[in-house]
C-alpha cells in the first residue's frame, strides 16, 4: 500500500509541477502582454528591396489570387519583388502566374518541405535583396505590411514577425483556431516583448536580413516545423526577433477537425523533436550565458498546448473537488486549493489575451466544438511517430474574409 501511494504521490507532484508551473507562465506573459512593448527609436532612414517568397504545395485554390494581393502594397513597386515557389502546381495555374508581374520559380522534391523550397528559390534569384519576407501560401498582407516592416529594420532589427490574423471564421473550427492563433500572439508575441524577450516565429508573416537568412536557412532541413528550427538558432546566436502587432498578415483558419487534427500533430511532433535536440543547450546557455531568451524557447518545446492545458487542468480540479467531496481520508498529498489556482490562472490567461471582437454569440456556439477539438489535441499526443519523417501538408480554398 504504501508503494502505490508513493507512486500516486509521486505522480501529483510531478504533474502539479508541470501544469502548475505552465499556468503561471502563460499567465505572467498574457498579462504584460496588455500593455504596450517599449519602442526603439529609428538609427536609418532606408528603403530597401524586399523579396516576398511564397513557397505553395499543390495550392492551386488560392495562389493565383494570393499573388495578385501580394502586389498590392503601399511600398515602392520597384522595391519589392513577389516570388511564387511552385511545387507541384497544375499547368493551368503555371500559365496563369506567368501572365503576372511576378517571378514563378518552378521546383520537384523526392519529399517537399518549405525550407528545401526556400533555399531553392534563393539559390535561383540571388543576392539582389535586403529583405527576406515569407508568406504562406494562403496569406494576405494588408495594404501597409511591407512599409512597416522596413520601419522596423530602421530600427536596428534583423528578424521581424508580423501580426497573422483570421481570414476567415466561417465554421466552429476556424473560430477556435483564429481564438488559439490570437492567444498565442497575445502571450508569446505582444507579451514576451514587453517583458524584452524575443517574439516567437509562427512561419510566415516574417521578415529577415536576407543575407542573414540565406546563410541560416542553408542549414536548416527541417521536414516540418522549419520556423521552429530556424528560431531555435537565431535565439541560441542571441539574435532579437521583433512583434509588429499592427502589421497585419491575413490567414486562412482551418475549417474542418480532420485538417485541424492533422495540423495539430505536425506541430506537436516537431515541438517534442526540437526539444530534446536543443534541452541540454538551452539549460547550459542558460546557466553559462544567461541567454534567457535561448532557454525560454526550448521551455516552450515542451509546455502544453493551449488547449491541453486549459482541459487537463480542468479535469485535473475537478478529480481533486470530486475527492474533497466524497473521501474523508485520501491518498492525495496534493492540496486541491494547488489546482484551484491553477485553473483561475490558467482561465485569467486566456481571458486576458482574447480579443474583445471574438466575445459574442458565434464565439458561445464555437466553444461547443471545444471538448472535440481537446480530444483530438489529446490523441494527436500518441500518434506523434513518425510525423516528423513526411510532409504533411495543410490543403488551403479559400479566400473569403468571414
């Protein structure tokens, strides 16, 4: 009996730990992240060349639209350029691109990823550019996105993420991705910047040194998860990375819990990959160099979800209330007040980084799709191998704002 209390007791700790800790995290960031970063003043008044890259797989629904909004843009025509990476486009579409002002950079993989397709169309269009800026294939930029990027460079940056926002919430699931998107801007973007850490990379709407990101992507293979890589060592070589909160990238939300399902898993399996790559970097930066920035992002390898957090916690509180309730003598160590806190924190963060446009009656009907979108968060946690091995890609179709 007293092995398995001491496992039970082992077990509580170790999760009040995990959990407990997590909650605080997000809470802390969500918190600062609802006042206002400290801005930089400008050191340059420059114009630079930009070269939009969007790398599509079979994204024949919405490229060519895509790359006529691309063109669309308060800066200098002359001093940007969009540049179309298609791989494995129908013929009718390659006609079709050929037809605008833009560079189409066709490319064949044996296995696509976006960072093979990256390097490639670098290696093609060559070293006439400041500015790297990537978009995903589905992505609007508002009218004004590359003029404040470059103010931004006018202030000392390399590395920029730009603000990515709903396309569309036309269904329950796009509703709660463009909720889970704003979270994640709200708490690892807008509030690690006021705290002075580095914003965190979401794998499009950014922008870089174009000769800085050239040499960095030569060595980045990453089959999924590439922003992931990418961060990881622009953070282990102490490179800041800025959050333009209005400068605004519109995305397309997935629409469907299969697709939704799929996406999710090829986020969690890179995220367990590079946490156990860069683990032992991280805590000896940490301790040696106090690279916190460094450290901060390979913790984030390995903290739950959004989602999870938000549904074990509550499922974890309320396993403890039902155990107050029914049992006067328990094998729980843990006091329940622990898992209180912990979901107050916990529902304080998400409070604090929703926006208010997404508090209404449409919001209210999403939530109901939110115990499914858990359990497929949850099963996604045991079907991780392997995904790391194979492209797997998002299909994209639509266009719609609403």
């Amino acid at each position: 009996m007293d092995v398995v209390k001491y496992l039970i007791n082992g077990m509580e700790i170790a999760l009040m730990t995990y959990f407990g800790f997590a909650s605080i995290y997000v809470f802390v960031f969500s918190f600062f992240g609802l006042f206002s970063a400290k801005k930089k003043e400008t050191i340059i008044n420059k114009k630079r060349k930009f070269a939009v890259l969007i790398p599509g797989y079979k994204e024949d629904n919405v490229i060519v639209e895509v790359a006529r909004r691309a063109l669309e843009q308060s800066y200098p025509e002359e001093l940007f350029e969009v540049v179309i990476i298609a791989d494995s486009f129908q013929e009718s579409t390659l006609q079709k691109l050929k037809k605008l002002p833009i560079r189409l950079i066709e490319v064949s993989f044996e296995k696509s990823t976006k960072s093979k397709a990256l390097n490639k169309a670098m290696d093609v269009i060559g070293d006439q550019y400041h500015v790297a800026l990537i978009l995903d294939a589905d992505n609007i930029m508002e009218f004004d996105f590359i003029e404040r990027v470059n103010d931004a460079f006018n202030k000392g940056y390399k590395v920029v993420q730009g603000h990515r926002v709903a396309k569309n919430t036309n269904t329950p699931f796009a509703i709660l991705d463009a909720i889970s998107e704003e979270v994640n801007n709200h708490i690892f973007r807008k509030g690690h910047r006021v705290l002075g850490l580095s914003s965190a990379l979401i794998g499009s709407g950014m922008a870089f040194d174009y000769h800085f990101f050239k040499t960095t992507m030569a060595n980045v293979n990453a089959v999924g998860g590439f922003d992931k890589e990418l961060e990881l060592k622009l953070l282990k070589a102490s490179t800041k990375i800025e959050y333009l909160h209005d400068a605004l990238v519109l995305d397309e939300k997935v629409q469907k819990s299969d697709v939704f399902s799929n996406q999710r898993k090829r986020w969690l399996s890179a995220q367990f990959i590079y946490f156990r790559r860069y683990v032992i970097a991280g805590i000896k930066a940490l301790v040696l160099k106090g690279n916190i920035d460094f450290a901060d992002k390979v913790y984030q390898m390995v903290s739950p979800p959004r989602i999870l957090l938000l549904g074990l916690v509550g499922i974890l509180t309320v396993v403890y209330l039902s155990n107050d309730l029914l049992f006067s003598e328990s094998l729980l160590v843990v006091p329940s007040v622990f898992w209180y806190v912990t979901l107050l924190l916990t529902v304080l963060a998400f409070v604090f980084a929703i926006p208010k446009k997404f508090y209404g009656r449409a919001t209210l009907n999403a939530l109901l799709t939110l115990p499914k979108a858990f359990v497929l968060m949850l099963l996604s946690l045991f079907k991780l191998k392997g995904a790391n091995k194979k492209f797997i890609h998002t299909q994209h179709g639509t266009l719609s704002g609403q």
